[in-house]
C-alpha cells in the first residue's frame, strides 16, 4: 500500500518521543488517528485505564515527572478529553475490529520513547528534515514511532481486506522499561486471543528483509537499589560519614564482575549510578538502577540473586543501608512454528521484500512476551516478527533512525499475514 | 545587646537557603534589613556587581537553574528592583560606615546555604518552631543564615558605638561552592581594608566559647570531570559500548585511595558520581565532582595532580574520553597575632562568653582566605574568629542548627573588637 | 579388556603429579612401561626432544623449577638414562606400531598434573587407598593420569589386533597451561597422520557414557602481566611509593568487568595475582597471571585486546611499568562426522557403555585442538572423543577423581575405532 | 673513636641480612665479637631464649623458613654451639657490664634485615665494594647492620671509660615486622632499667647531624587474613566458583579507601596481597598482609577495625570465607625530656657532630616503644635518638645504605651519654 498519508504520522510522534508511562501525546495522537480514518468501522476503542490492568504497571515515575509530561502533551494540542482518560500515568490502547466469525488476531505494538539525546548532525534525516525531537532528553531511538504507526496503518488495511474474524491491536506503553507488557498480559482484551502477533522494525537487518519468526528473547529484571549512609564534613570530618558513594562504586565494580554462566547468555548493566549532594560533603545517599537479562529465567535469576548480594555487601562494607525497589521484567518467549510459516510465506509474496529469514535470535529482552506467554498459556499461539530497516545508528543511540519505506512493509506483511490467518486457521 | 529583633531576621533567611550565586532573596533581605535598620547612616551600599569581581566567580550554576531560583525569590516577595541588579547571579553586598579619621576594618560573613535537605524531626528546632527550609533540597547546614545576621547586628551596633574610622563588611556569596571569595579577594574594596576579621559560628565548640584566631585551614580545589563513552543497547550489544559509569566507578574507587602524604593532612572525596541513562542502556555519560584538600597549598596542589591522573586514566581503562571543568579554589590562611589578641580580650570581657581559646585549628577549607591573603599582601593584617554555638547535628548535617544566643554573642565580641582596633590601631 | 595390571600404573602416576614441563617421572614411566609390556613390537619410540618441536613450547617455568622437579624424579627412582633426555624441560614421547598397509592413525593423550593441593578427606579414593599425590601443591585433578594410562592400553591392545597401517600415540605434555599442543602440532610425528583421535575423560558425563565427538572448544590465551612501582616506606612516606598492588587489584577488578559479547561465549580469569613484600613497605612488584576464552578466535582476540588494555591503564593509573610474557594458547577446532560416526558405532557396541551421545559441547579450551588443526589442514581428519567417568569433585577441585572402570572403556572405545578405522578407511 | 676496626664487623652483618627471627648468623656473630672484644670484662651475656620472653614473639615464620636460613647460618660459618640456643627462631641477644653503683642504663638496637633484594648498581656502595648482600631477596635496607655495630662499639667504649652503674644493651630481633620489641619488653631484662636510650641512624638526617629526642611514633598493627573460596574450571564453569582473588582485590582497594580521620595521621597498606594457582582454575584461596597505623592508639584501633570490616564485608560479597591470623603490632611512645637535654648536650660537643636538632617527628613505627612504654611505666626515663646519615636510597628501598662515619658518630653520642646519665643521674 502506498504510506504516503502514513509517514507524517510516524513524523509527528517522532517530533514528540514520550518515555514509559508518559505517552499521553502519542497516546492521544493514536486515538484521534484512528478515529480520523476509520471512524465508525472501529468497533472497539479502549483507551488507558480501559486498555491495560492499571495494578500491573511496573517503572511508573513519580507524580512530578508525569504532570511535567502531561502538561507538555496539553500544551502540544493534544485532544483534553482523551488526555483526561490518561491521566496518573495510564497510557497505551487497544482498538478492535469485529468482522464476523473468524478467530481472535491480536496485533502488538509499543509506542514509547527513551530518556536519551537525538543527534543534531545533519546527516541525521530527522535532523536535516525538521522532526527532530523537540523534547530535551528524549527520542525515539527504537522505532517505536514506526511501530504505531504500523499499527495504525494494519488496521486501516485489515478493515479494507476480506479479513473474517476480530482484530485486536495492543498499543502498548512503557516497553523500555519492560513496565508495560504485564499490564496488557494481565489485561481483559488480551484473554480470548487465539493468534498474537508482535513485530520490531530494525535489529540489524536491512530495509527489504523480514524474519518470520524471532526467538532468543532475554529474560530480563530490573534492579532498583538505594543506598544511605551518613554524611559528614568532608575536609572537618571524614571520619564521621558513611559513604553512600564509595559503596555505589564498589558495587558496580562487583556487578561487573559477576561470573559468566556456562548455561549460556547472562548480562548485567548498571544503566544508573548515581549519588551525592556536593563536594564538601561525603555522600549519603545514592542509587543504582541495574538490568540483569539470561538467556532463561533461571540464568536470569542467578544474575539476580548474585547482583543483590554484591550490592548488599557494598553497602555493608560502607556500613551503609541499602533497599531494593520493585523492578521490572519480563520472561523468555518462542515463536510458534505455525505462525512462522504463515509469516513466512506471506512475507515472500510481499513487494519490497527482497529476503525472508524463517528465524533468528534477538539477543535482547521485550516484554511482548509477557503476551506471548498468556495467548500461548490459554492455548493460542505466537509469533514475533521482525521487519528490516536500514538503520544509520545503533538502537538506543542517538542516530538511530527507520527508513520510512520499512513501514509499508511491516504493513504489507502483518496485514497479509492476519487475513491469512483469518482464513486458514478459523 | 538584645538580639531579639535580629532573630526573625535569621529565621527569615533560614527559611528560604540559597545555594552559591542563587543567593537572590537572601540578598535582596539583607539590603533591605540594612536600609530599614540604618537608613542614612550607611555611607555606601554595593549590591551584586558592584560588590564582586564578577569575572572571578567560580562555580556559577547555568542559566536555567539561576533563572529557576530567581524567579523563586521574587515569588517570595523579594524587592524587584534589587532583585534586578543581581540577575545572572551576580550575588552579594557590600555595605560601608564612614567615621572620620581612622582605620579601615573590614568584616566578612557569607551567606550562601547548602543543596541538601533539612531535618524534619520534631526535635529539630526549625522544624519545631516553624522556620525550617521552604525550599526542598536546600538547608542552611551551616550556620551561614546566622552569619548574614551577625553582619547585621554588627553594622548596628558599630554604627552606635564611638567606632573612628571605616568600617566596611563584605556579605559573601558562595563559599560552601568556594567560588565566592576570589571575586570579593579580586574587587575594589577589599583593596583598602587595613584589617580584616571573618567569622564563622560552631565548629564543635558550645555556645559561650570563643577561639579568638582560628588556622589550620587547608587549601582546597574542587575538580569536575565529564566522562563521555558510547552507548549501546546492554542487552544485545554489550561489547559496542564504553561505559562511562565503569569509568565513573573506578575512578572513585582509585580516588579515595590516593596515598596519605607525610608532609600533612590530605583530603579527597568524590561529592557527587553519577552518570548513565536508562537501565537497558550501557551509560554513556558520567560526571565526578571532587574535591582535593591539604594541609599546605603544595599538599592540596599533590592530591590535584594524583586525583587528575587517576581519573584520566580510569577513562582510559574503559575507552572513554574525559574533560575537566574549571574549579573553584582557596588558598590557606593564618591569623595575625596582633588581631588574636584584641579579639581574645575582648572576647574575655563580652557578657555571655564563658570561655576563650586563643587559637584552634579549622581542619576544613574556607574561601575566606582569599580575603585574608590580600589583605596580608596588602600590609594589612587578618584573623578569623570562631564564636561557639551548640548545634545538635554536624556541620553540613540535616540536623545542624545554631543556638541563637550565640548570635549576640557574635555580634558583641566583633564589633566590640572592631571599635578597639580603631582606637588602639590608628 | 581386563584392566586390572594397568589400574596399577595409574595409581603411580596419581601418586607422583607433575605440572607443564616438569613430567619427568611421568615421561620415564610411561616409556618404562611401553618398553616392558610391547618390548620389541613397538617399532619406533620417541623421548622429548625428539617427541616434539622444542622451540615451539610455551610457558616453560624457570630453570630452578625445572631441576627441582628433575631431582625430585630422579629421587623417585625414574630411569637416570630417560631422564637425562629429557633435561631442561623437554618431556613427552611418541610411540609408533608398524602394522603393514593402511592409514596412519594418531591418538593424542595428555599427561601433566595441576599445580593444586589434593584432598586428605578419607572420603576421597586416592587418600583412603593410599595414592594420593605425594608432591605437596600438585594433583592430577583433571584424570590425565588416566589418560597416559589409555594411551599405554590402547597401543597394548591394537598391538594385539588386526589393525592394519601405522598408530602413532602421542604422550603430550603441557596442556593444563595449552603450552605443550603445539609443541606436537609443530613436530614432525603429527604431519603424515591420516585420522586423529584424542580423549578426555570426565566432562561431567557418568561411567558408561561416551561422547563420540566433543566440539565447542574455546579459544585461550594466557597473558602474563608483571607491574614495576616504586617502593617506599609505608608508615613514613607513602606519597614516595609508586604501589603496583594497586594497580593489580584495580586491573582485577576491571579485568572480571570486560562487557560480555554478543557473538558468543568469553571467559577471563585472574587466575594468579600477587604482590608485595612485606606490611611496611609500599609494594613495588606485582604480577598476574590471566587467561581469556572466546567461542571463536575473534571472541579470545577481542577478550585478550580488551584484557590488554585494563592492564595498561590500571599500571599507569597507579604510574607502574607493566610487561607482558609471552603466554600460551590454543584455537579452537570441531570434530569430523566421519570419524564421530565411526566412533559411536564402536561405543555402542562396547561391553560397559550404556549410553552413546553423539556430540556434546566442551565449554572449556583444550590444545589438542593444534593436532586437530593440523591433521584437518594436511587433508587429513580428526575427532575429540569423551569418555564418562563418576568424579566426585569437578574437574581441578581437591576431590576430583576417576572411576578407575572408565579407564577401560576409554581403552575398548579408541582401540575398537583405530582397528574399525584401518579397515573402512584405507 | 676510630671506628675503623667496627666497619668490616657492620660490612660482614650486610652481606648477610636475615629477616625477621631468622638473625641466626647476626646473632652468632654479634656474640661471638662481644666475646672476643669484651672478654671477660662482659658481666652478662644472654642468648636467645634466654634474652627475650619467647611466648611474646609476634610474627614467627614456619618451620620449614626458619629451618632453611638456620641451615644458611651454619653453612656461613656461624659457631654451632651458639647457633643450637638459637635454634626454633629465638634470636637476639643482651649484653650486660656492671661497673659499681649507679644507675641501669638500657640500650636497645635492632638487628634484622628485609625480605627485598638489594641493589646491583655498581654506584651502590655494598655492591661496588663487595659487601652487597648474598641472601637472594633480603637486605639490610634500614640501617640495623649499622645499628648491632653501634651496639657492639657502644659496649667497648662504656667499658673503657669511667661509667658507674650497669649498662645492658639489647640487640633485638623482628623489629621490621614490629615481632620482636614485645617479646624484650615482657623478658626480665629490661624490668630493672632506670634509663633506656633507643637509637636509629639516617631517617633522613644527614651525616653530622644528631637528633636527641624522636617522638611521633605511629601505633602500628598488622593483619593477616586469609580468604577460602571454592576453585572451578574458569572455562567450563565459572558460575561455580567462589573467586578468593577477587575478594582479595575488593578489599584492597577499599582498604585503600579507608576515610582519613580528623584527629591526626592514620596509614593503611596492603603490603603483600596475592592469590590463586592456575590460570585456568577460578582462584579458591587468597592472603592480605596489610598494616594499619595511626598517630594514637585509637586512631590505629580505627584503622583496624575498618580494615577488618572492608576485608570481611569482601570475603562476603564474593561468597569467600575470611580468617584472620595474630598480627604484630606496637604503641606509640615519646621521649623524656630530662634525656633529651642530655643527649643533645653531649652531642654538641661530639666530634664530627655539626647539627643538633632537640626535637623530631618519626612519621613511622617502631617497636623499641614497648621497651619505652615498660621502663617508663617502672618510673624510668626513656629516650629514642636519631643520628644521621647520609643515604642514597629511602629507607627499605634497593639502594638505602650507610655513610659508614656516622657510625662512629652513633657509638660516640650514645656512650658519652650513657657515661653523663651514669654521673648525673645517681
């Protein structure tokens, strides 16, 4: 299909990348979207509170920090009334088309943004084309902007196709954080699905290629730890503190050092450190947030447990308290086969797409697979796709950016794979 | 003299604390408190720019964050058009009594508080009575509401008293940052002071002990250094990135231990680390400020060079590069003999002062200094006084308070040894 | 076969462990014992340096060590003459059956101790029957005893078979250090070998398992890195020392830091650091001894490049010299189907196996894989084959022992394959 | 006095440095000097066992150390009949000379070397000379070569000069590892003494120059601890080790972090740290040999109570075990000034003596303050002099040696001043 209409969409959200929890513009934008094109053929539109279980949400930010978006959303124009809807932090939404007896396909897309710095080089197209993120700190280094928008543009496709059944597409919030995913998984709307199918644009693969069916997701759990010691005058009195900041240095030293695993892959990242008030002062008080991932949730779980334990006795070494914060996470996940080969030879059929891989590995983590999980616990099955695109940066660094012609693709290709389904599998 | 008048004054101050070169409000009351008080008897009052070399502050926060405590200030009622004169955080006053044939004295307090948050424990006295600090994150943890008051109290009682000569007193900015006392050191009217008393309130001695000279202070510099490596997504590509919070952490671990020198008393700490992004992120950013101390200008000039090397070299170890910020500094100090002396008896025979001790040693580092050494350059002669105070908590702890009898205190034992000078020293 | 006479000689060989390069007793013996139980029908048998390409050996120890091992084995009443040869540290030997036409097949067998204390639990069979190491801090904790003794069983046993062609066992040295394969890949015996087998015992597989071709060897490198500081005083002037102590622990610490890859498995380890001299002196030496693996060549390279760097940046951090020895190594290498079906179908068919997997994954690093290499670049083939055996403790742990019936079926397993590899393969 | 004659007596005593209880040769021949130059003019003369309080020794090697310097002694050509008293590590002597009524007079001296290699340089005098030590890895590197010699001298001059009352002179054993001073402060000797004198050439003082009264001793302690953690194969299964190295590095560099501390000098060194087998083996076991010091007692108690705290909170966090030996240790100590006065009188009209300085700071440790701390708790006076000497290297470095006229400079302060306190203070 032609995604002429589609690329200011994409444009649009990427002017205006929102962290976890805090997609109220995008969110917004999502809903006006949809009802803009395809109005009454929507039969279902559940927004916020409606769309996810508000309980599961893992990683929402503090009050401060949610106003502080909510208001930039407001100020930005987005619709009042739909902003309203999401209000303490309860973004993403589920849209749903009924077109009669078929079985239940359920799309995943995650619409946040990350906490980083885009690129100014005018090399960088969003640079040099004026939709550079206008929100300090933040971008949209993952693609997630595309991902909606392919959301967006399935459903208008669906609708328009002899698709026989019901269509569910999941906009999900705060996958960055691996804080959203439960909150859908646990949600209603997720519960009668009897094909899930989750995609990600990029990972290394070139614009024109699609792997049909992606494995190797990493277990994954964050870490929340804070230390406090006792300050003290630092040139008067060092004797008297208790170094928050020496102990914060000595753990991620230690996290570091965790042993590999012969079992397979593990990972630790002190992704935050930070600690301390002022020169003079020794500090009391500082925070780490770490991310340990294995390639099952028993590796997962070593790291875990071999993480606490070098950062409690970092802090004992300091004499300083240290507490753990409920973090976020997600499983490890498989992509059926029967869903793979759907995807597989739909993709094949698609123009565009030059290469068809039936599988590969991610090598990361997703909290898509908290989906994945309860369709496949209840009996249904899952598939996560991967749509190439040709990516000038890395994910999650400041030039990463999509070649827009990716999008038709990962249209194309869902959009024909969900009628497929529809049609071979009811 | 009674003191209760001034008290509210302290309280008031204590209230709202203004960290280095955000001293806006605080400013703008003492200027106001000093035309109220003495109207025409002021000969000379010098605000902002005019009472500092501004081209040698150091340590001046950026735009945002002084536009940010501006804009505080004026909400809370601070006179707009003093206000004005010390925008761009161009803070602190000079305020001069002429009185005939005589010597020039000069008094230096500072006023600038802390960036950390203040007790709210019922026994803490502020928090009990109501005056404990309005602005979250920031405390006067060091007395220096109490010294802005004794200013006060002195210019009063010295413009009553049969003072002959000049008296001048220097309301410092920033000292807790040491960026403060190179711009008053560096302007025009310290140039004339033929002799100089700072003081300062606690350092563990109770209330009614004076140290009528107070040495040992050690120079200090503060050091701030930027670590920028690469990031990259922790879980898929953990070898793509160079993480600056594994610099960041080794560089501290090393700092501290710099080796002890023989020569004398060294100080290192690293008062604020922190750096990285986001948990799935390996951390491309970090940021150290340190500061170093010794007991000896070449000592605090020992621990400079060893703390640059080590950080360069742990930015090094993980690929990272590394700049250092200009940083804010104090020479060392010792109190002339001959003022030792006035104070010490005049000390002995102030109401309320149960105890002097001629000398004691600081064992921190002041910007104070600064004055002091020009002064001395200059032919003239310095001496730092301390006047005791019980405080609950350490210096620069949540807890700290001053023992408001002290105050007056304060204020009779440096004005009374300022009329003495003028008549024992011209 | 009865094994009962050889269960004799590898108690003896448990009972005299000798690390790389210092295997004189054990080279003597093996020789000795070839030499009573073949006599004449060994048709070439060679010693040392005319076993291996001497120049070509790595991490040789120092002459000291060497010539105390010697007078050690000589003590234990080793042949003088056999030993004479193999002075300076050359051990190893090659034996060589002439059997008429055929291929020529080789077995490589490794023969050198740990450098470790053995257990004295009476629990552990070698303690409890009275053979355990009688060399203090050395112990064959990883069953090359066992090996030699296979090696000697194997040329036994196809002396008395149809085997048709020329078999070639090599005795190699050096391997716990991967410093003695190459001394063999190099030499002359391995050039015109058609078909290479080589065993290992254990594996953390049972008695009456056979692993018929082990693959996933990991690339190894040793580094060995010697820090020069300065020392000093420590109680009177540690400014004056330049502490090479520290600049060991800091590079240990970042060393066990090193990101993971996401190409595969990488391994470092620290395996000895040491340094210093005595409580009161600021240390000036230190040194470590590290090894880094790497699923593939790039992985060790990217490991041992990575390991490199930490080291030189710890050294200069704390203004130490380093120097890096020149350490060992080894490839890595995958074993021919053709030889692994040859081999499982001679496991399953051999009294005492039970169980027959046809490949497994080592997960550690191993220098047969030079033999390997060569005989695979000559056109020729080659297979590392598992043999199961109980141990109580893991490999290089005080407890690990062999279940002394494995050695059997190691000796039916590789007899049985080179006759089944005569016949089929000529 | 010409101490020509003395000079190949401290020459002999360099080339055979023994460290620590391991003064078998030094013994011996100390002994057998006094014999041939004092005769029968010696009243007493006690050896080994006999001289010190045995159960007192701090820091005794092993069996098999001092069984192998033991044997050195005799191969040297030490008097076996002295040799056998000494035998288990009970070295040191104390000579003893009546000379009619008047006071006890002590004389404490030092007598053992260093575990370090000396210097080859050809401009390091021992070496160019041919005195350069013949112990691989030990070394007179402080001076107590020069120090047994200035006892031996002392002893002769006494006798030769009109002196009234008893002199003993104490030549003790294990002063570097501070193992020796105890175990003569509990021994009968010392109980009776009314006036100790203690003395130690260079500290950085010329040649000419007498330093009558050292104080500023630091209290030192040493620590001993010993990490256990679990070996693996560091390819096959580093998740389950428990790595002793890396406790050991972790605690290294936050001994090293210890805060500094107000109330004066503090010190902290971890002088031997080492650990591990085998490259390839995760390391199970691990050893810190550090030493804490502190201006006062309590400040050394500081220091080693954090140090152990730091060392077991590392032992825990890599899941090690910790054990800490007995280590030495000694008290702090200042010089009485009614000696002072008569050292520094006496060394003003000492020939070759050009300065005399009252009053200095030691900055390091010793373990002559038992023996002060015991005299003066009798009621006795004690006195710990300085007498200078030109030395190339620092103290305890490779090139530290002695500007041999200072030794007649040592035995003519100390011996005039033994005579003047045998006069003055009867």
């Amino acid at each position: 299909m032609s995604t002429d209409d589609l690329i200011s969409v994409r444009r649009d959200l990427h002017r205006r990348p929102e962290p976890a929890w805090r997609e109220f513009y995008t969110t917004a934008r999502i809903v006006e979207e949809l009802e803009a094109r395809l109005g009454d053929d929507l039969d279902e539109l559940h927004i916020g509170p409606d769309a996810i279980a508000g309980d599961h949400r893992m990683a929402v930010p503090g009050d401060a920090e949610l106003t502080a978006w909510y208001e930039q959303a407001r100020e930005a124009g987005a619709d009042e009334e739909i902003l309203e809807s999401l209000e303490g932090g309860y973004t993403g939404a589920v849209a749903v088309l009924e077109r009669g007896e078929g079985p239940t396909v359920g799309l995943r897309v995650d619409i946040d943004g990350l906490p980083r710095a885009e690129s100014e080089d005018p090399d960088h197209v969003p640079a040099a084309e004026g939709f550079r993120s206008e929100h300090e700190g933040a971008m949209h280094a993952c693609g997630h902007d595309a991902h909606a928008t392919i959301g967006i543009g399935v459903l208008e496709q669906v609708a328009e196709s002899d698709f026989s059944g019901t269509l569910k597409v999941f906009f999900q919030p705060a996958e960055e954080v691996v804080g959203g995913g439960k909150s859908m998984a646990k949600g209603e709307h997720i519960q009668d699905v009897d094909y899930l199918l989750a995609a990600h644009i990029g990972l290394d693969h070139p614009t024109g290629e699609v792997v049909a069916g992606i494995d190797g997701f990493l277990a994954v759990k964050h870490l929340e730890a804070e230390f406090t010691g006792e300050p003290a005058h630092a040139g008067g009195h060092p004797e008297q503190g208790r170094n928050a900041v020496q102990a914060m240095a000595t753990a991620v030293q230690n996290l570091y050092g965790i042993p590999r695993h012969n079992d397979g892959k593990t990972r630790v990242n002190a992704g935050i450190a930070e600690g301390g008030s002022a020169a003079n002062v020794i500090p009391e008080e500082a925070r780490i947030l770490a991310e340990v991932r294995g390639e099952t949730t028993e590796l997962m779980e070593y790291m875990d447990s071999k993480a606490r334990h070098v950062i409690r006795s970092a802090a004992d070494m300091h004499e300083c308290e240290v507490e753990f914060g409920t973090g976020a996470e997600a499983p490890s996940a498989t992509s059926d086969q029967e869903l793979v080969s759907i995807v597989a030879d739909v993709a094949g059929a698609t123009a565009g797409v030059e290469s068809v891989l039936e599988r590969d590995e991610l090598g990361g983590s997703e909290d898509a697979t908290f989906l994945m999980q309860t369709v496949q616990e209840n009996g249904g099955k899952a598939c996560y796709v991967g749509v190439g695109t040709d990516h000038p940066g890395g994910h999650h660094t400041a030039t990463f950016d999509v070649d827009e012609p990716s999008i038709g693709h990962g249209i194309d290709v869902l959009a024909g794979a969900i009628d497929r389904i529809s049609h071979e599998q009811s």
